[in-house]
C-alpha cells in the first residue's frame, strides 16, 4: 500500500493532498469527532506543523511530497521536523488503518486466493493458479487488483510482479506510488545490480556499513564476490543468503498460514521517567500494556506462557527480563502479575524512556489450558488489590 498511514488520513483530510504529511507522535483519540463533512472544512492553516514539535516520537510513515525532502518512515520526529518544518503532523489512528488493512486484504484473497500476510499494508501474492494472473507478466491481474482495491477504499497500491518474494518485494518499490512493475529473471543485472545494497530486506545498517567497509555498495558488487569468500567474512548462512540474494535467487513459498512466536506492545516517553519519582504514571502505562497486550492475545485467539518486559534507560541501554508461567494465559490482571516479578530483576535507578510488554510461547486459547488444571497462584496483593513488590513491598 502506498504511505499506508498517510494515505488513510488523506482520505479523512481530503484538503492536505499533495501536501508533505507525517503520521506519528501519538494516537488519534478514539472517541474524537469524524463527521467527515467538519473534517474537510477545517482550514490547511489550522493543521499542526512538525516544525513546533517537541519530543521523542517517532514517523509511521510521510506522504511522497514530505518524502522529497528526506523525511522518512521510523525517522525521529524532531529530526523530521529539521527537514520539513512546513509538514502537517498527524496522529496515528490504528483502529481506522486496520479496518482498511483487512478491507484489502479481503479483496486481494477474493481474486488470489493464496496470499501471505506480512504486516498492515504488505501482502505476497502468488499468481501461479490465478486465472489470467500469467497475461502480459502479470500486468493484467495486478491493474485488476489494484483497480479493486481503490474502488473499495479510495487508496492505491503498487505492486511488483517477479519469479519469486525476494524480486517482487524490490520491484513493488519501483513505481510508487500506484504503479506496477514486472520483473524477469534476465532483468537482474540491468535493474537490480545497480541498486545499493541497503535497498535489499535483510540488510540493515550494521551489515550495509560493514559491506561499504569491504568496498561493496551496490548489489551488483555484491554479487561479484565469491559465495566462499562471502561465508568466510558473514557467516555460513548469512554470506550465503547474500550471494542467492545477489543473483536473484530466492526458493521461499507464499505462505497462506503462519503462528505469530510472540505479542508485545511498548511505548517510548515524550519525556525520562523515574520508577520513584514517577511511580504512579509508570504504573497506569505499565498496566495499560498489559491489558493491550491482552486484548491483542484475545482478539487473535491466543495466550501465552512467557511474559516479558522491555526497559530503555535514559543512556539508552536495553534490559530485558522474562518469566515462564505453567500455563498459558490471556488475563490481563495475570500479564500484569507476571511482568511485574520481571521488574524486578532488573535495575531501576535510571530513568527510562520506553517500557514494553510481551508474551511469548503462543498457543491456541482455546487448547492452552488442560482439563482440570488450575492457574498459577496470583501475586502477593495490597490492600487495595494491587501488585505488591516482595523485595521491597513498595506498589508497581
């Protein structure tokens, strides 16, 4: 989908097209007015810029106009707003996206049943058994669903057509936005081995500045490395993926089917916050990604037996601790419970600027819990009923 996030705010704004736009830096209010007649009234002018912006949040994502000036999707916000004071700032709405998000999915699998979901607003498509889905390269079903989709949502899509994942992931970037590009095997060599290397999914910035440390900056240098000497400098399989990468090569399958290996939610500050001097907001946010996560776990039809925590200090060193229950659950108030025997096993005498919650070791909910097994026992609890600290008996 293209600038998924910004997209669906556009369709709300219909006033801010062909503006520079960035979503991020909190959420939408969930009961906040819609009346979609007042929101296309409100005058350009009355829309916040990023250029007043203070804090740490981060961008979901930015139309193409705020992208021409380097503002770019999990940029910081404040370094966005150093690019492009002028944008428009937006919250993020989750619910309103994840309404489209399945809207095109569902239209996707009506036309090709055998799709992978691979987050909110990317799919893979195999277009093997799809009637017409081998006319003109693919170029014909892809208009197809392309046309669908915006027919149904007011939003656009690019799509790559390609041999295989690895190919069509790089040439859906192509043409955006609402474009379709069509990959042949033979094309490797004219239109992927001059791109950089970063622009390949899997190599990252460490792997990237290590490549170009080694004199390797596009993915044609790339390929003309030897795979042995690959393996010696990556790694057996690392070294050998990019040499297959290299060369276009990728056998992985449309996976219509997977189970998620975790749930989290976390949260980054506007500002540092004290596990003393700040004991009482932490708690409320600290609850508040236990019952998120909850609600995910039964949304999704699961629960789990790990539950962990996330911390970033204010120097931003990361701690993670975890804890194993004997059976699995999707109870916020037992998240809650567990999550907070994690905290303390870690350090909090410095401020912290995120906090995160996650449960692992997913089941199936309704074949987590063995017939006549009871729960674990439930933490040590106030007066008030709240979790208490045993090492200290001071309240999460």
């Amino acid at each position: 989908m293209d600038a998924f996030f910004a997209s669906v705010e556009l369709l709300r704004y219909p006033q801010l097209r062909g503006l520079p736009v960035v979503i991020g830096g909190g959420r939408r209010a969930a009961d906040a007015e819609d009346d979609p007649v007042a929101l296309a009234a409100i005058p350009v002018e009355a829309f916040p810029r990023l250029g007043g912006y203070a804090g740490r949040g981060v961008a979901t994502t930015a139309t193409y106009a705020a992208r021409q000036f380097g503002v770019g999707s999990a940029m910081g916000l404040m370094k966005a707003a150093r690019l492009c004071p002028q944008a428009v700032l937006l919250p993020v709405d989750f619910d309103r996206v994840r309404h489209f998000s399945r809207t095109f999915k569902g239209i996707v699998t009506s036309i090709a049943p055998v799709m992978e979901d691979r987050g909110v607003d990317e799919v893979y498509i195999d277009f093997t058994a799809v009637p017409g889905g081998q006319e003109d390269g693919g170029r014909t079903l892809a208009a197809r669903i392309q046309r669908e989709i915006l027919a149904a949502t007011g939003l656009t899509c690019s799509l790559g057509v390609a041999p295989n994942k690895l190919l069509a992931k790089m040439a859906s970037e192509f043409d955006k936005p609402h474009g379709i590009s069509i990959l042949w095997p033979e094309d490797v060599q004219a239109r992927i081995w001059p791109l950089p290397c970063r622009k390949v999914n899997g190599i990252g910035p460490k792997a990237d500045a290590k490549l170009q440390a080694l004199g390797i900056r596009t993915i044609g240098e790339l390929a003309a490395r030897e795979r042995d000497w690959l393996v010696a400098t990556f790694g057996r399989a690392s070294g050998a993926w990019m040499h297959e990468m290299a060369w276009g090569r990728d056998d992985r399958p449309v996976v219509t089917e997977s189970e998620p290996v975790s749930l989290s939610r976390e949260t980054t500050f506007e500002r540092n916050l004290h596990a003393v001097r700040d004991r009482a907001e932490l708690g409320r946010i600290f609850t508040g990604l236990c019952e998120k996560v909850a609600a995910d776990l039964r949304r999704k039809g699961y629960a789990g037996k790990t539950i962990g925590i996330k911390l970033r200090y204010d120097d931003f060193r990361i701690a993670t601790r975890d804890q194993t229950l004997a059976l699995p659950t999707d109870d916020a108030r037992a998240i809650r419970e567990a999550a907070g025997r994690c905290l303390k096993r870690v350090p909090l005498d410095r401020p912290l600027r995120l906090l995160g919650v996650r449960v692992g070791a997913l089941a199936r909910a309704d074949a987590a819990q063995a017939p006549g097994e009871a729960p674990p026992p439930p933490a040590r609890r106030s007066a008030r009923g709240r979790p208490v600290d045993d090492r200290t008996g001071q309240l999460f």
